[in-house]
C-alpha cells in the first residue's frame, strides 16, 4: 500500500469513527434529568426541584472574532416554580471545529471563588448577583414580581469542561436576592452566614452522575421561555480560535 492508499484509508477510517460517533450520542431530558450519552456522558439535575422548561437553543458569542457572533449549540434544563423562588439551570454548551472554551474564571464583582467536586470532576465555581436586564431566564418569572419591579438573584455558579475544551457544563443556582444585601462586596453584619448556608444549598441541589441504562423515555425538542437573544459570554464564558485554523 502506498503513502497516499494509508493517508486516505486513514482518512476515511476517522470520518467512520466521527460518523459512528455521531450517530451514538443522544441528548435530551430522561425524566427530569439532562442526558448526554457522549462528549460526555453524564446526566445532570436540579434534586426535588420542579422542571421548568429544557430543551435545545443556540447562540451568538458576539465578543469573539466572527462577524455577527459565534454560533454555539446549547441545551437547558431550567428548574424552579416559575415565579420568584429559587431556581436552577443545567446547560451543555459546544463550540464549533477551530474553537475552544476558555479557561473558567470567576465573574467580574463575584465571591468564594473555588473548586467544588462533582462526580469526581472539579468545577470551578463563585457567587456573584444576577439582574434581571439581559437576562436568558428573566421571562420565566415575568409579571411574579410586585408592581412589576426587576428581580435580582443571588447565584452560585459552577462550571467545567469536557472534551478538550469543546464542551462545557455550566450549573447554576439562584435565589432572590435577601433585600438587606446590596452588595457581594460589602456585607451587612450578620449576611456572611447567610451566604455560607446559600452556599450550602447551591452545592446540595445538583446531582451530577452516569447516563442511565434506559434512554427509551429520552426527550428532545426547543426550550421555551428562553430569550436566547441574552445568552452570550456572560453565563457561556468566553471562547478563542485555535492558532492553525487563524492561520487559515
């Protein structure tokens, strides 16, 4: 066999395996769950919490360098009672060939950060306060509020990459935000016990483990509620291109 017969049979022996590949991975919703059967494989939940909505989207990552933003494929699992309770959400992001997920670093104005271990994987988290404006999951508890005012969150986020940097799961939890804090930075007396326990019940809401053996019940379909139009670097995190497809 020639140099060019083994470059193409090794050609086409790697689109086989990406097609086979392909054609293995199912994502969806087992029951009240986010499933993904590769890259990677783990189920994700918000534990004794209502699902809201859950789906697939997408989005554009407008701070990276293609005009008129970066596609990116997500899908949601939103936890909570629709209204201004607490609330949780489980998303896969993927980026296309030529990209990567940055390293995760902690939000601007946000607190404690660290590391916290699920299913064996460290996830890099912190606690920062969401606002209502530009919001992706704003609209799922519009008109809850009194006289229509905006709802600020207290969130605790954790997030980790799979894949060589081509996936990301992102968890996140929140609650409205207690009205004697206005600020992360400067805490009232008495308000740091109170981020510890919501710290606490951040960390214990998500269970993080194994595909299950039956996927027959697998959903999929477009998550509703969602103002796609808001989700970008601030809840995704940033992306950068690989230096050879520049070069291209």
């Amino acid at each position: 066999m020639t140099t060019k017969h083994m470059r193409l049979f090794g050609i086409a022996a790697l689109m086989l395996m990406m097609v086979g590949c392909s054609a293995a991975q199912q994502r969806g919703m087992v029951g009240s769950a986010y499933v993904s059967t590769a890259r990677p494989a783990i189920a994700v939940e918000a534990k004794n919490m209502p699902l809201l909505t859950a789906g697939r989207g997408s989005a554009n990552l407008t701070r990276s360098s293609m005009a008129g933003g970066l596609p990116i494929r997500v899908w949601l699992a939103v936890y909570g009672a629709g209204d201004i309770s607490p609330m949780a959400v489980v998303a896969q992001a993927e980026v296309p060939q030529g990209w990567y997920w940055d390293g995760i670093m902690r939000r601007p104005f946000s607190v404690d950060d660290g590391v916290e271990v699920f299913d064996g994987v460290g996830y890099q988290a912190c606690t920062y306060i969401v606002d209502s404006s530009r919001d992706p999951f704003g609209a799922l508890v519009a008109g809850k509020t009194p006289e229509g005012r905006p709802v600020r969150w207290l969130a605790r986020g954790f997030a980790a990459r799979y894949n060589f940097n081509d996936d990301k799961i992102i968890m996140e939890y929140r609650e409205p935000l207690p009205a004697e804090i206005e600020s992360l930075s400067a805490l009232p007396l008495g308000a740091a016990d109170t981020l510890k326990d919501f710290e606490q019940r951040a960390r214990e809401t998500f269970s993080v483990g194994p595909v299950p053996a039956d996927l027959s019940p697998l959903r999929q379909g477009y998550a509703q509620g969602v103002q796609w139009q808001y989700m970008d670097e601030s809840f995704l995190g940033t992306v950068s291109q690989y230096d050879f497809f520049n070069d291209n």
